[in-house]
C-alpha cells in the first residue's frame, strides 16, 4: 500500500514542522527519510499516525484520501509506527506487551486469564525475532533502552500492517541488535510492506534504503537514490550547516 | 485497654470503607486522569436502588444496587465524559462537569425519595453483635471489612490477570499509544468507570445498612476515598487502600481524647500534610 502526502502542514506557533510537504512512499522498498535535528521528520510521522492534527494538505493511504486521522483510526488505516524516544508499556511484562495487542478486544473473552495459543505462539515467534524471548517475563521498565526499542519494533511486528513507520530505531542499540533489526526491516520489505526508516547513521541508509527523502526545516530538499542524493551538494550543505 | 481495642475495630472498619471508595476511585483516575467527582453519588444511587427494592429479597436488591451504580457510572462516561475527552476537554473541565454531575444526581435522589434519611431493610437481624478482647463489632461491621478485601483482592486479579485488566494498564499507562496500537481506549473506559461505580455502589449499600441511607451521603464517602487515594499515590490500587487506612487509623485515634466532630479535620489535616511532605502519596507510582 502506498502512502502520499500532498501539501501536508504542520505548524506548532509559527515554527513550520512539515511545510507544504508532497512525498509519495512505495511498498516493497525501504524509504529512508532523514534531515537535519528539527527537520520535521519526527513530525511528519506523528502527523500520519494521528498524533497531530493535520494543519493543511492531505494524506493519501492507498487510494483513500484523508484530510484528519484520528489516533484509534490508525491501526484501521493499516498504519504501524515506533517512536523515537520509545513508548512502551513500562509496567507491563514483555509479553504482555504484545498480547495487550494480540488480544481480541471483547470484554467477555479478555476476561479469561489467558491468551490464545495462537496469540501465545504468535508473541513467541515475535519475541524470538527481535531477540526478546529470554526477558518475556521481565518489565519493560527493567529493559535497558535498546531492549525498549527491539520491544517497540517487535510491537510492530505483532500488528502485522502494511504501512511500518520506524522512528531512529537503531539509536542506542548495541551493533548486534542493529544487525537483528537490519534483517527484519529486509524481511519487511521482501513481504511487500511500505516501510519508513527516520535515520541519521548514513551508513546504515546506504545499507538500507532503496530510496530517501532529505527534509529541511518541513521542506522536501531532495529524493532519490542514496548514493545520488547523498552526493548532492545541497544535501551535504544541510547536513554541514546544523 | 477496652477503648483501644474498640478504635482498632473503629478504624479497621472505617478502613474498608474508605477502601472500597478509593479502589473504584484510583481505577477510574489511572485510566482517565481527571478527579472524577461523581464517583461519590455512586454510592448514593446503589444504596436508594436497594431501598427502592425493598420489597424485594436481599439477592435480588443487593446486586440491583451495585449494577444500578455501574451502569450510571458507564453511563455517564459514555454520554458526558467521553464526548468531553474527544473535544479535548482539559481535566478540570471534566472535574467540573462531574461535580455537575454530581449535584444534579443528587438533587435528583433527593426530589424522588425525599432530603430525609431512609433506613434500607434489615440485614442480619437475628446475628448478635460479637465482642473480641473487650471491643464489639456487628455482622455488618465483619461484612465490611470481608466485602473490602474481596473487592480489593478480585480488582487486583483482574487488573493482572486478566487481558481486559492488561488493557486497562495500557491506557493507564500511555493513552496515545494505546490507541495507536488499536486498543479501544473508549469502549475500555465505559467498562472501568463501571467497575469502578460499581465498587462505590458497594460501598454504599454497606454504609445504608450499618447506618441509614440519605441523598447527602455521597460527598463524605466520595472525600474520604480521595484522600484515602492522594496519600496512598494516585491510580495505584494498593497505594488507594493503604491510605483507607492510615487514614481511618488517624481519624479513629485522633480523636482518643477529643470530641468525635473532629475527625473530618484530622482527615483533612493528614491530606494537607500529605500534599506539603509526600505529594506523590506513600506508594509513588511513577
Ligand atoms: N509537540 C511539539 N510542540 C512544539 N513544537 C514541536 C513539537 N514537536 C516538534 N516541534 C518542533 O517542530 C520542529 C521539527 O521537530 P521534529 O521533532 O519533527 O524534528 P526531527 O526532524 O524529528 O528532528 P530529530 O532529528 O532531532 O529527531 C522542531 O522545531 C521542533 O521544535
Ligand atoms: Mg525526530
């Protein structure tokens, strides 16, 4: 599914976050979107997943067009995010945290005390892949902060949607836990999902990205390939002028 | 030695009610973040359901009145505070409203039954009142404490063991995210505050028989579980009852030498202490 914006505006008291931005994200690859410190690339995904309001413009989510999202309609619009500084459920176990959301929702069989098998081996295989199942029992509030992050994304991975925003979800993670999160961004992308990457590390860009986004100050400054956007002088000026 | 027994019993007992108001209290405040006032007419509208039943058998009367607190309780958050959450109403707008709420619920009762007290039927009439070490206590009394600690017991369950009561942590803890991850924020809040009304109306019904029922009688309780929720720590469900009874030990032996009129004073002072010296209530839950 694909995701557009068309002249999408955000405004916290006349700073302009997002400013008359048009981009459009494809599935099946991975678009990385970077900029420099208060670019707006924060904003924008908040803006997408109903975290803001939208100021002006529109969000296109396949061929629907919307001009407010509200945050319980997210899930709905097939759209899944982390966070940049990540949120987590602190007092909760692991694995409560995902079956939290792999739980049906209806009062009668939420009373039962426990999951499904099928939620169960669904938040098993999950916590397996992002490297978690030793610490299911544990708080998330006793996880160190990359443990928090490889929680957040495996939250991701439990909502199973189309649309993944990922917000800086290597910074503060140990080089085996980039790895771990690397290849479940490649799996992402070979099931077909529209996967958004928010990352400074360019390196990991290269890596990883088929195509990028440079903002500056709410502004689309440049999209392409990385190796060429990257090159551009422009974009290297940004970067160089923080 | 008597005199002491018997406000050990006197505050055990004030404890548990205080309990039952605070539990439904801080479950209502951890999910929704706002003081929800009306919580207190909860108590009124389950104690007047049972004397409105009164012709009825105690089976019947008795869970009428809880689920009759309850259901205004999920009520009134689906019609008043849900559409205030949604227009992104401050907390003390919504403070406000359930003071509204409140009042007119009050009034209400008291237009339909009368500003007078009513006794509710007789509970345990052929029960003796017990003595233990030189104090006494009635079957009321034993059914208050036993009443608080099974409500106090089965919320706890439920907040962790159940996936409903995980839910619940979750809006508790991080309403945005919540909704994001598809959590039905709303529907799960009409369900707490009828938990939560529910476990008030319990209180009610149990103040109704050991004393009498009267329109008024909410504020007191509804004061005394915020007080017992604020020194225990806000939204925490153990916090809540450790307050019910500092605060009913306090109250109780506070007034050891002096008159009774001063309890409500005591009470208060311990809450100003509180907010001067511990704000965050004995258990922080950060
Ligand atoms: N909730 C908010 N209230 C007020 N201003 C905000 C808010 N969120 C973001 N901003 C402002 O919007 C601008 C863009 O911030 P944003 O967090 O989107 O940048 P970013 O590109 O994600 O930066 P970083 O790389 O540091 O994460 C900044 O000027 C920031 O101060
Ligand atoms: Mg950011």
């Amino acid at each position: 599914m694909s995701l557009k914006t068309k002249n999408l505006e955000k405004h916290f008291d006349g700073v302009h976050a997002v400013d008359h931005l048009s981009i459009e994200i494809k599935p099946g690859v991975i678009t990385g979107i970077l900029g420099p410190n208060g670019s707006g690339k924060t904003t924008l995904i908040n803006v997408i997943s109903g975290i803001h309001p939208i100021d002006g413009g529109e969000i296109a989510i396949g061929s629907q067009t919307f001009s407010s999202i509200k945050r319980h309609e997210v899930p709905d619009f097939d759209i899944t995010r982390t966070f940049q500084n990540v949120r987590v459920f602190e007092q909760m176990t692991v694995m409560d945290n995902l079956l939290v959301i792999l739980s049906s929702r209806s009062v009668l069989t939420s009373l039962r005390q426990r999951a499904t098998p099928k939620q169960l081996d669904r938040a098993q295989e999950v916590l397996k892949k992002v490297g978690l199942w030793e610490k299911r029992n544990s708080l998330a509030s006793k996880l160190s902060y990359g443990q928090r992050k490889l929680l957040e994304v495996g939250r991701v991975l439990a909502m199973d949607k189309k649309i993944n925003l990922f917000d800086e979800p290597f910074a503060g993670m140990f080089p085996e836990m980039v790895k771990r999160v690397s290849g479940i961004l490649q799996n992402l992308k070979q099931c077909g999902k529209t996967i958004v990457l928010i990352e400074h590390n360019m390196q990991l860009i290269r890596e990883l990205c088929d195509y990028v986004i440079v903002m500056d100050a709410g502004k689309l400054l440049a999209q392409g390939e990385p190796e060429k956007v990257l090159a551009q002088k422009n974009v290297i000026e940004a970067y160089l002028g923080e | 030695m008597d005199f002491v027994v018997q406000l050990t019993i006197n505050s055990i007992i004030a404890g548990s009610i205080y309990t039952l108001m605070a539990l439904g209290f801080n479950l209502t405040y951890g999910a929704t973040k706002f003081f929800n006032l009306a919580h207190g007419v909860m108590a009124t509208i389950a104690g007047y359901t049972v004397f409105y039943f009164s012709s009825q058998p105690l089976y019947i009367s008795i869970p009428a009145g809880i689920f009759a607190a309850g259901l205004v309780g999920y009520v009134l958050d689906r019609t008043i505070y849900s559409p205030l959450r949604k227009r992104k109403a401050s907390n003390m707008v919504l403070l406000v409203a359930s003071l509204g709420v409140f009042t007119a619920l009050e009034s209400l009762i008291a237009l339909k039954f009368s500003s007078q007290h009513q006794s509710l039927p007789e509970i345990f009439a052929s029960v003796p009142t017990f003595n233990l070490f030189g104090g006494s206590f009635t079957a009321i009394h034993l059914l208050i404490v036993a009443s608080a600690a099974v409500c106090a017991l089965g919320l706890h369950a439920l907040l962790k063991y159940t996936l409903f009561g995980k839910a619940i942590n979750a809006v508790s803890d991080d309403e945005e995210v919540s909704k994001i991850v598809g959590i039905n924020t709303n529907r799960l809040m009409g369900q707490v505050f009828f938990v939560g009304s529910a476990i008030a109306g319990v209180a009610g019904i149990l103040v109704g028989f050991d004393t009498v029922i009267i329109p008024i009688m909410g504020m007191p309780l509804l004061l005394k579980g915020i007080i017992a929720a604020i020194i225990g720590g806000l939204g925490s469900l153990w916090g809540g009852v450790l307050g019910a009874f500092l605060l009913g030990f306090v109250e109780n032996f506070g007034i050891w030498h002096i008159s009774g009129e001063w309890k409500d004073v005591i009470a208060f002072g311990l809450l100003i202490l509180f907010l001067i010296f511990r704000p965050q209530g004995i258990l922080k839950k950060s």
